[in-house]
C-alpha cells in the first residue's frame, strides 16, 4: 500500500528532515519526492510505501497532521488508490 503525502506553507529551515523524519520513525519508506520553494512559499509532494508503517494508517496521517500544525504547515496524506481517484478526469 502506497500513500501520498502532500506538505505547504511558508518556507523555513528543516521542512523535508521533519517530514521525513516523521516518515522514518514510523516505518514509511519514501519511494519518490518532489519539492519547490516559490519565494517563500513551500510545497512537497512525496510518494511513500506503507508495507512496514509500524502503527495504523489513520493514526500515521494524524501524527503528520499534527506535525503540520506544530510548524505552520499543511500536511495531507492520502493512500494512493483514493489520490489517483480524486485526479481521473
């Protein structure tokens, strides 16, 4: 199982180790990530396999959430299938 993970805001030191610090300790694997600075704006997309996640899915995207509003960011993570459903014209 894949999800997707999608982080915006004002940019700032430490972003992508945080987010993928978070990803680390619990067991997601970044299989492919993309990231932009625009002026002082920050966004990041990254694709993650969930096959050794070491806690449930709906509290791994509580954690990033929760992370997200600690520092000012928006963090959305969404599995795959849902992701790709949402973007099918």
């Amino acid at each position: 199982m894949n999800a997707v993970i999608t982080v915006t805001g004002r940019d700032c030191m430490g972003i992508v180790a945080k987010v993928s610090g978070k990803c680390y300790e619990y067991g997601a694997n970044i299989v492919d990530v993309s990231q932009s600075v625009m002026r002082e704006y920050f966004a990041m997309m990254m694709l993650v396999e969930l096959g050794s996640l070491t806690v449930e899915f709906g509290e791994f995207v509580d954690i990033l959430k929760k992370l997200g509003d600690e520092n000012g960011l928006t963090i959305h993570t969404m599995h795959e299938d849902i992701f790709n459903s949402m973007h099918r014209i």
